[in-house]
C-alpha cells in the first residue's frame, strides 16, 4: 500500500465531487489501486461557507497549499489563466507534481508548463503533469493518446468536444428554437450565463488545441486554430439536413495532409450514418485515426462535477502509482492548412424574384466554385436557396459569399456556410 | 532510458505486426515512452519458414524462449490453452512478467494465471500480467477499466465484440443472404473456415467473461453466461427492424442487478438512433455505465494484425515502465440471472389458414405473455407473423415457444426470437 498526499485548489463543483469520491471510495481505490490518497489541504477563497470543507484543513491562502511541504501532488481546478499559472509555476518550484483540469491554461501557458516539467524531470523524474480532465471530462482521452494511440502516425484527430453545443444542436434537431433550447442548456447547468464562449467554438478550439500537440507532437495554440461557432446556423438548416439524410456538428478537426496541419472548429453536415452522428445531447466524442490501431472513437459525459472529478482522480493515481510515463512534444513543428478544401452547403436567404438564382450562380462561377445541386425550398420570402458545392477552396467561397452578401436587395440575410463531410 | 527484452511465443499475423511495429517506430517509442524494447527471442514452431525470423534469435523449441534468463517479458500470441497455460506458468515460475492476446485462455484458466500472478507479487511486486488484446483488438478496453472506470460501481458493460457477427449483420442490412455475407467475411481474412465459433457468439462470451470479470471484480467464466448467436437470424428480420426504425446487433451484456448479475449474449433490436446502431462492419464497441463517469463508449477495429499487436505492445510499455497497476478480483461472488426479463419480438413462420393467430396468442396468454403489437408481412407461404411483446419472463418465451413450435401443422420453421432493448 503507498499513501499520497494531495492539495486541492478549488472546490467547486469538480473540487467538491472529488473529493467525496476519494472519501466514499477509500476502499475500492486502496482496493484497486493498492493506494491511500489523503487530503492535506485544501485551498478555497470561501472556504468558509463550504460545510463539507469543515472535516479538512482549508484555507483560502492558495500559496499555503503549494508551499506545504508535505503534499505530494497539487490538485488546479480554479480555471482561469492566472492564478492557476503562478500556483502551479510554484507547485513544480517545490518539487511536487500537478494535475490541473484546466483547459484555458494549457491551451494558452501549455508550452510554458510543459518545458519547465521536462527540465524538472532531468533531476527528479517523478515529477510530472497529469491533466486528463482539461479535455471531454470522463472521457479517458489524454491516457489513450499518452499510452495507447502512441506507436503509430496520428493521421487526424475530429471531436464533438463542447457538450453546450451539442445540446443545443440536439434540440434544434427536435425543432426546438435556438433561445429556448439555450435555456433548458442553462437551466440543466450545461451553459454558462454568457454562453459565448462555447457557441462560439472557442472551448472546442482550446480543447483540440490541447490534444492535437499531444498527437502531432508538437505545441499548438488556440490562436492557430480557424474556428467557427454555431450562431449562424439555424432549425431549418436541421431539416434540411435530415431531408438529406445528413446531421449536422459542430467538429474539432486536427488532420495531418502532406506534412501540413489543418486545424479547424466548425459546424459540419455528416452522413446519417456516420459513427458521430449518434452522439446527442450533452455527450461528447473523439474519433482517432491512428496507422496501426486504425480508427477507434470514444463517447462519454464531457462535462460535470463527477465525471470531471473521476479523470481528475484517474491522474492522481497515474502519478502516485509511478505511471504516468510522460509524453513530450519533440518540438517538430508544422505549418498550417491556411486555406483548405472541402464541399460546402450554402443556404441563402433571398427575395422571391426571377434572376436570384442567376445571379448566385454567375458569381459562385467567377470564383470557380462549381455546384453539385441546386434547391429552393418553398415558403414566403426569405426564400432559403440551398445550394451543395463540389469540392472548392474556403477561400473561395468566402470571398464569394462576400460579393453575394453585399447585394442587400436580393439577399436578406447573411448566407448560412456549412462544410460538408 | 530504459531498455526491456521481450521474448515472443508464436510469430503468426500479430506476432509479425508486433515485430514490424517495434522495428519501424523504435524512435518513437523511445521519444514518446523513454524506453528501447529488445526482441531477445522468437519461438515459433515453422520460424524455418518464416523470412522475417531470419535476423531474430529464432527457434521451434518455446520452453527456451520462457527459460532465457535475459528476457524480461513473455509475449504469448500462439491461442488456444495448450501449451500456452503451460509457458506462461514456466514464464511466472521464472520470475517474468507475461501479456497475452489469448482469451480462450483466459476465459478458462484465468482465475489460475491470476491468482499466481496476485501470489508471486507478495515476493517481487514488478511481476504483473498484460492482456489488453485479448478483448476488442485496438480497442483500450481493459486498460480503462483498470484505470479509468474503476473509481465507482460499473453497473453495466453492453458491447459489440465479434467482428465477424457485426460485418455478416451489416451485410444482412443491405440485403444480402446469410451464405454470401459469410463468403466475404471469410475472403477478408475476418471469418474463420469453421465459422461456428464466432456465429455461435461463443467469441464473444468468452470476451465478455474477461471483461465482466474486471468490471464487477469476481471471477467469471465463460460456462456461467447465456449465449444466443446470430444463426436463428434472418434477411427478414432485418428488413422488420428497418421498418420499425430499429436495427439488430449481437450484443454481450452484462449487468448488476440488485446484486445479481445478468450474463448474456444474444441478438438485440436496438433503436436506431441508439449510439450502438451506426457500429457497422468488422467495429466492436463497449459501453460501459459507471457510477462517476456516466456512460462512455469506445469503437474500434477489435481484430486483425496490427490493431491487435499495437494493444500487445502497449502492454509491454506499461509494463516496461512500472505503470502496469495491477488489478485483482476481490473473490467476491456474485448470484447469476437465471431468468431474465426482456421485451420480445417473435417472428413466426406459419401456414396461410385461418386460426393460426388465434392459435399463438392462445399459447402466448397461457405463459402470460401479453402482446404489445402483432404484424402479418404480406407474401407467401410460409407467412411471417410478427409479435412484439411487453416485458415477460425469458423462461415463458421460450416454453411458450417450445409449445407453439411442435405444431407442425401450423408452424413451418423454427420461430425466431430477438430481445428487444
């Protein structure tokens, strides 16, 4: 039996799953693991009105927690860049190890963390990093890349990774209205008040920015990543989706062609039968194309206290059981796909006039964009002009799509640009 | 750095991937895992034969691959229980560790393999057991449930683990008869000559008692559970599933019952827009339900060379690294299911004569079998009448059928029975 000492920093809703877990679990973990994990401190700006921090030592002096020299592993689960940043920064200073499920800090400071834990680990290698719940909560993602999908090639990485998204999605498939599935989001706790940051594709986009460097081997930053959110598509794009037999997601996409890298979030028309068009609701999954393992997916809760807390606990005994073999990118770094090729749907929303469609279409053709299908569906104006691409440059279409856009007496709406698996 | 020597029994399809693997990525898995895995030995009975073998210390005697006193780890890919129980027992006796992809072996002499391995760890703790390949191929079932699933009670475990069940269904769906499916999957390498092993669903109880096993921490065997394969099923019913918006998957499932376990496999009627349904082709697939996580899903190819001797060689690297934390059934046992409860479709093949309907739902009433809906397909004789069931003891069904069956007057084939999920 080993015993580690834990530092927790945060005990909101993760903080507080975990640690009834470890309290409920003792048995199993010592069972399972061989392993006791004992709560030395925990750290919380309120900790005081938290009755279930009353039976630990706490403390709202977070720096008192990094600096206790009997803790073993440091526990970030604060969020947020600073002062996480500093706490662990300090936390690797004193020679401790830390988990953290924070996604906004890797994706921003990761570069930082992960130099500092690899030149720590020359003198000292039990110190490692473990931060399996930065990305799609319950689902064992990190572990997999680390340990399993490790031998071969990654050819791409594409992830349903945001659960509000997902949700929504998955209302608007029931046709529901945008405002109202929003807040059944809210109300199940799914969303934030300011759901932004998620609509927007910008959670997705940290989150693959964490896992792509993890696959490809290199650092990659949120920054570097084309991202598009789920404002502009809407309940009719859905039905028109279903009438074609296709779903609609909104995807992380890391994929290696050619020695460059394409990094893209955004909605994406799947065949009916695609392995992802199944995962509804809050649910997240990420689909790996790995050269040996072949293709392999994992869905699960990529959210909530419990799951998130669980991957929190799955590192914690990684590193106390000495198994956290460490993965560093080699520093090889690629360029990007700035300007990829795909299919696209196009929906516009135009008046009810002869000479609309002629009018598109002459200038879809000047940007050498060539269409495979043509529909307009009924109803008063806006009329919805659907139009499916053959393959053609983003480029392209967004430099035709401007021009179309501009022309406020046809089109009363800016067009609906969904790329098509 | 650390370096490992391994010695490989039986250089069949995944012993030659396992080699071509470690061969080819011996950069990477030293980048990525800090480890030089050495092939110290190869012991196969035709290595003769085999062009590959030819720069490797190659032999036919495999009691001097487990005797070599420089190999730290036994690699057993030959199947089967004899003489693999045998080597791997010398191997232990010898103070190695051992990964096997053998689930024969397992599912049979499991509890023995790991109540030594459990015994020789009291002295050297370092001697551990890998079997991630022995289920699900590519698929990182076992490693999960040992280090990501195990924090809370698994209430469940539902998967699609026979490859060649799963491709011969697909081609079911697309209208294909059973002969010519099972021609392909043969001509693809996935179907043995003498298919009955894996149409019987005994593969795939065999799968399902290593991984229940691990999940509900008890030993079982593949005796202990209920199998139903695919053979009572047909074009037919695959086409009624379609109908009703639903599709047929060989599931094994196991479940915790207020204490009791359920064991089965059998053909499901699942709905179409539950996550199992779009696993088509040679994919397998396990759901696992855990009290902390929820509900996760891994896909993969769970078969096939180097699917397979990638899960090997992440055996290995865990191993190598000390990572391997073991896990161990506690003894505790477990009451079975004897007699389960299902909602039921029955399809029935029946002369074309008044009284027939009458007649089932007489036999059906006298088991207290209630009737959810009853359906005659148009056509000829003999004519399919389909009953879908409310939920009813396992034990009616079938001597209700039984019942029904022995009128050869009115029943032409034997009736064909799906649960329903």
């Amino acid at each position: 039996m080993k015993q580690v000492k834990i530092g927790i920093l945060g005990a909101g809703t993760v903080g507080s799953s975990l640690i009834k877990i470890i309290e409920k679990e003792k048995q199993r973990i010592l069972q399972n693991h061989g392993l006791e994990i004992v709560i030395q401190k925990v750290g919380d700006r309120s900790y005081q009105k938290k009755e279930f921090l009353k039976n630990y030592n706490s403390t709202s002096n977070l720096e008192e927690v990094v600096d206790d020299s009997e803790i073993d592993i440091i526990v970030e689960l604060l969020g947020g860049i600073e002062p996480a940043f500093s706490l662990l920064n300090q936390s690797l200073n004193n020679q401790k190890s830390i988990v953290t499920a924070n996604k906004a800090l890797l994706a921003n400071k990761g570069k930082e963390i992960f130099e500092k834990v690899k030149e720590l680990q020359k003198k000292n290698p039990k110190i490692t990093i473990g931060f399996e719940a930065s990305v799609g909560g319950a689902l064992p993602i990190i572990k997999n890349l680390r340990r399993v999908w490790s031998f071969g090639q990654i050819q791409s990485l594409i992830g349903i990774l945001n659960g509000t998204c997902n949700f929504i999605i998955s209302r608007f498939e029931e046709g529901m209205e945008y405002e109202k599935a929003l807040k059944i989001a809210q109300e199940k706790g799914f969303a934030e008040a300011d759901p932004s940051f998620d609509i927007s594709g910008k959670d997705a986009g940290q989150k693959l920015a964490i896992i792509s460097s993890l696959a490809f081997g290199c650092w990659l930053e949120e920054t570097q990543i084309q991202i598009e959110g789920i404002e502009k598509i809407h309940k009719i794009d859905f039905e028109i989706a279903n009438k074609n037999n296709m779903k609609i997601r909104l995807l992380a996409i890391s994929k290696k062609i050619q020695q460059k890298l394409l990094l893209r979030v955004h909605p994406t028309l799947i065949p009916r039968n695609h392995l992802l068009s199944d995962v509804r609701d809050e649910f997240n999954a990420l689909l790996v194309e790995e050269e040996y393992s072949g293709i392999t997916m994992i869905v699960g809760k990529g959210a909530g206290g419990f799951p998130t807390a669980s991957a929190v606990l799955s590192d914690i005994v990684s590193i106390a059981s000495g198994s956290s073999n460490l993965w560093f990118y080699d520093f090889s770094s690629y360029s990007l796909i700035e300007d990829g090729e795909y299919k696209f749907y196009l929906r516009f929303q135009t008046v009810d006039r002869t000479g609309v469609l002629a009018f598109i279409s002459k200038i879809l053709a000047e940007n050498q964009i060539s269409i495979a299908s043509m529909h307009q569906e009924e109803g008063e104006e806006p009329v919805n002009v659907i139009i499916f691409t053959h393959t053609c440059k983003e480029s392209s279409i967004y430099k035709a799509i401007s021009q179309i856009d501009q022309n406020r007496e046809i089109i009363l709406s800016p067009t609906t640009i969904i790329r098509v698996f």
